[in-house]
C-alpha cells in the first residue's frame, strides 16, 4: 500500500471532530483519533474511516491531563511504525474540547483551571511533545471559536481561551516556519452538535437566536467544518499561514 498522509485529530470520536476525521480520510488521508470516554464511538468512527479505504487507529487521551503527553506520544510513535510502516505524522489537529456555560461573575477557579487545562494549556504542550514526530511541511490546526471574535453572556473564560489560542497560532506559524510547518486557527461559529449539553442542537430559542443572527440564516451543521479543517492538510492549502478562519455562515457580522 502507498504511503498515505497521517493526521492526529484529537476529541475525533464525534460531533467536528468525527466530522474532521471522515473528511481527511475522503481526502486520502489516514488517520490517528483519540477519545476521551467514548471508545465504542471512536472505534465506530476507526470502521468509516476503513470504509472509506484509509486506515486509522484511535487512542484514549484526556488533553486536560499533560502529564499523560509523553506516555501518549511513545504511544503513536509505536503504531505509526506498526500500523503505517513510518515514524512521522503530517497533520495534527487541535480539537478536543469542552463547553463551559458561566457568566464572568460566577465563574469559579475550577472552571477556569478545567477550560485553562482543555482549551490551552493541552494544545500548547501535546503540540510541543508533537514537534518531533511532525514532519517538516506539515500543518497545524487548531480550533477556536466565534466566540473569541464577539461576546455572548455566559462564554468568558471559553472565548478568552480561543482568543489565547488566536494569539499563539500565530506565534506557532512564525516559529515553526524555518520547518515550513504552517498553523492555521479554524473559528466555527454557533454549530448543532451535543456540545455544552446541545444547547445549539436541542433548545428551539437558542436555536432560533443563532439563526437570526447568521446572514445565511441557520445554525452551523458538523459538516460545515470538518472540510475546511481538511482544506487546510492540503496542497491546496499550502500558503495560508498564521490565519484565523471563521467558519460560521456570517455569525454576527
């Protein structure tokens, strides 16, 4: 079998990340997921992937817990050779996440230290332990959120940890460039999926709300993301750098 591409997708067991995944394996990539607590979805996931005629493999990974990063590193490093006969991923995406809903007042330090661990502190460091088995060329995604762009009551300590990872993207594609290494930032916009409890998804109101507030009228759907996340491991993509992509049908413009 000719050696295909392999990206890291992590939180890739379902909502974009699932998303992700399936669109970089139509895209003739392979690829390795990780799950937090969903194994049974992420080797669901693992199966469409195969039926798509790539190959993936999954591994369990709280991104919140970063002393469990080398342990999970030395971990793909053995299947990238096991599984996919090479020592180097291509791609790797930042995408596990949580939603904490909490007016700025009421935020407590756990909350904070919990969004702190999820949505900057993990991508920052599995990135660095990352580096050295990223290939040079490669690209970097991470995930942010319209979020960071404007203000909606209740998302303080979330969009501040997007907005950290704006500013870090950028740092990312300037220091990472000698390796011809790009990073990119993709911001979805308000997206019906089971995250923070499926708000979006599931509450007509909150529904109905991001609807009038899109230019395009409707909320976003998984598989408005998961193709740009892919543009940007691709060819085609090569010369976007150091960009925040907002991917949210015109979200409070």
């Amino acid at each position: 079998m000719s050696q295909s591409k392999i990206a890291l997708v992590t939180g890739g067991s379902r909502g974009l990340g699932k998303n992700m995944v399936l669109h970089l394996a139509k895209q003739g990539k392979d690829v390795v997921l990780t799950y937090r607590s969903q194994q049974e979805e992420a080797e669901a996931v693992v199966r469409e992937v195969e039926q798509l005629g790539q190959r993936a493999v999954a591994f369990q990974l709280d991104v919140a817990e970063a002393g469990s990063f080398d342990a999970f590193v030395s971990q793909v490093q053995t299947k990238l050779q096991e599984v996919f006969g090479t020592k180097k991923l291509h791609y790797l995406v930042n995408n596990a996440g949580i939603g904490v809903y909490a007016s700025f007042p009421e935020t407590t330090e756990e909350q904070l230290d919990q969004l702190f661990d999820i949505h900057f502190k993990g991508p920052y460091l599995l990135t660095q332990k990352i580096l050295p088995i990223l290939a040079n060329g490669g690209s970097i995604v991470n995930i942010s959120s319209g979020l960071a762009r404007f203000a909606l009551p209740g998302y303080a300590a979330y969009g501040a940890m997007k907005g950290a990872m704006e500013t870090l993207t950028r740092y990312q594609a300037k220091e990472l460039g000698a390796r011809q290494i790009r990073s990119n930032i993709v911001a979805p916009g308000a997206i019906e999926t089971d995250f923070g409890g499926g708000s979006v998804r599931d509450n007509e109101q909150v529904n109905q709300f991001v609807s009038s507030v899109t230019a395009l009228g409707r909320a976003g759907l998984p598989e408005d993301i998961g193709g740009v996340v892919a543009f940007l491991c691709s060819e085609e993509g090569r010369w976007i750098n150091g960009q925040r992509i907002e991917v949210s049908g015109g979200m409070m413009l």
